[in-house]
C-alpha cells in the first residue's frame, strides 16, 4: 500500500479591513476584498497521509478524534484537491494549534492554509502561491491570505481564477503587535460560514460592501507610510462597519460580550492619552489590540491589569504557510 504524506504549518491572521459575506456562498467568492496581518507566534500544525486504496478520511484535532462536522467539511476540500490532482485516495489527517479554536482568532484561517498545503504537497502537486491561496479559500475565505505571512491583500474578484491573496508588505517593514485580549475560550454560537450567509439580510451591508474600495485604499496609504493614527480610523471603521452588519442581520448575531465592551472602551481611551494603539474584533468576543511596535509592552501590561482578561497572547507579524518535515511529537509552547 502506498502512501503520500506531506506536513504543513500555517499561522492565523487578523483582518484590518474585513471580509463579511460572499457574492458566491459556495465558491466562497466574498462581497468585498480585504487586508489582513498574519500573525505570528500562533500556529496550526497539519499532516495529510493520502494511502491508496483507501476509502473515506480520518481526523484527528489536537488528538481527539473530530466531530463529523469538522470531517465533512476537511473532506469536501480533500474532495476538491482530490479533483485537481486526479486521485481517488482517502487520507489520515492530524492536526494541532496552539491557541484556541472558534472564538474569533480565525482558527480556520490556518487550519485551513495548512490542510491545502499539506494535502495538495502530498496529492503530488507542485502548486504556487496564488494557487494554493484560491484552493485554501474555498475551505475558509479568510485561509486564502494565511498562505502569506506579514500583510497580505486578498482580492475579491469576479471568480474563482481572480479571488486570491497576495503579499502587501512584509511583516519586518512594520513590525505591529497584535495583543490578542482573550476574554473568552468558549466556542462562539454562530459560525462564520452561517454569519456570511446572513450578511446580505441586513439593509447596511450593501452600504459597507460600497464604501469598501475606499477604506482599502486607506488601509494600504497607511501601511505604506508606516501612519498609525491613519491606520487606527480607518481599522476601527471597518470592524464597527462589520459587527453593524451582524448586530443587523435577520436573525441578529452579536458577538461580544461586556467584556469585549470595556477592552474596546479602554483602548479608545489609551488612544485618547496618546498610546499608539487601536481595537479590531472578528467573528467572536475577542479583542484584537493593534500596537505600534514601541507601545505593544505597556499596553500588554495594562490589558493584563483589566478584568474580564483570560490572557492575552502577543503577535508580531507571521510567516507564510510552509511545509515541514515531519508532524513534531509535541505542541510547540507559545
Ligand atoms: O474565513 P471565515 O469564513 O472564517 O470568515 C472570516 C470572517 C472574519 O474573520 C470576521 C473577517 C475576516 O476578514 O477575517
């Protein structure tokens, strides 16, 4: 029996401009571009063993076997990669992270860039970036820029050949922090699939999807001339823009939680008091604090001193997705 096995590792990202809601649910082709930042020190392991012969795939998460909603959806996007490369295998697939899954740190961000990394790699195909990156986003939308490591655009595009990510900016151009202020580990209620589906159910959503080009076009002025005031608005924008859509949408989804609120609150206020410093929040209760490089260790040790702060996990810029040489016999710590 043969056997092709390929590992692969793969960093979330954080969304400064976000993605929210497709013009095409099943080809995941989303309503507007958006700009992300990788980040670094959290990551996702994956091994896929395609065995000849075999038939149906096997999933295993942090060494528990998955739920078959996790293992429907890991074998749908076998199934596509499966396709490119014209075979018929079934495949072992182990999987680790280091940081917590489905509260809003875009855990299928890098499950899913390492999964079509690993499993295109061990279904023998030699794929470039922008390829695995249209492939990665079909499994998660937001997993097509974690195939790129610093800040990265993917851009929305009419199709599947024209929506992909690339590189904007190395991370080492502007080494930003993102503290990650965990105030929750549950998983959150309403995943991101279901809240894209309902994103054009809110009257805002157009006027958001409108304006995006705009605040695009802002974020990479900003990135480019290293301006974080010019940032902090345009980042703090888009992600109300956003929660105002699912706040609105019918059913309504709200994801924070009071303590989401006061992260928020403090942040402006630091801002206020002249700290370099700015609040982004994705599909959960977590607060993403965005520092300029100099301001990232004070701000880190006040978000420790509020209440509601589970931990708060640090990251610079992250690396692009890349294979490795074998799936390591222990979690990496943090
Ligand atoms: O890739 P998905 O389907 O998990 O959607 C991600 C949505 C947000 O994280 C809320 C925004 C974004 O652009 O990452």
């Amino acid at each position: 029996m043969r056997e092709n096995t390929a590992v692969a590792v793969a960093s979330p990202n954080i969304a400064l401009i976000k993605y929210w809601g497709n013009r095409d649910d099943a080809l995941r082709l989303p309503a507007n571009g958006s700009i992300s930042m990788t980040l670094g020190g959290l990551e996702t392991i994956t091994e896929v063993a395609f065995t000849e012969g075999r038939r149906g795939d096997a999933l295993t998460i942090n060494g528990r076997p998955a739920s078959p909603d996790s293992l429907r959806r890991v074998s749908q996007h076998l199934d596509a990669i499966r396709e490119i490369a014209g075979i018929g295998a079934g495949a072992q697939v182990r999987s680790r992270s280091n940081f917590p899954a489905g509260s809003g740190i875009a855990s299928s961000a890098a499950a899913f860039a390492a999964l079509t990394l690993a499993a295109a790699h061990a279904a023998g195909l030699r794929l470039d970036a922008r390829a695995l990156s249209r492939i990665a986003r079909r499994g998660s939308g937001s997993a097509s820029r974690s195939i790129f490591g610093g800040f990265v655009e993917w851009q929305a595009g009419a199709s599947d050949e024209e929506s992909f990510a690339a590189l904007l900016m190395p991370g080492g151009d502007w080494p930003l922090v993102d503290l990650v202020a965990v105030v929750s580990r549950k998983r959150k209620a309403a995943g991101s699939t279901e809240g894209h589906a309902l994103a054009a159910t809110s009257p805002i959503q157009a006027a958001r999807v409108a304006d995006a080009p705009r605040r695009l076009a802002e974020c990479r002025a900003a990135l480019r001339a290293r301006d974080f005031a010019r940032l902090a608005a345009v980042v703090e924008h888009d992600s109300y823009l956003m929660h105002a859509v699912m706040m609105t949408s019918r059913p309504s989804l709200l994801y924070w939680i009071p303590d989401t609120v006061r992260v928020i609150q403090a942040v402006a206020a630091w801002r206020a008091a002249g700290l370099e410093v700015c609040a982004t929040v994705d599909a959960g209760p977590n607060v993403h604090c965005l520092c300029a490089p100099a301001a990232a260790a004070g701000i880190g040790r006040r978000l420790r001193r509020l209440p509601g702060i589970v931990e708060v996990l640090r990251c610079p810029p992250g690396s692009e997705a890349r294979l490795l040489p074998r799936f390591p016999s222990s979690a990496k710590p943090r």
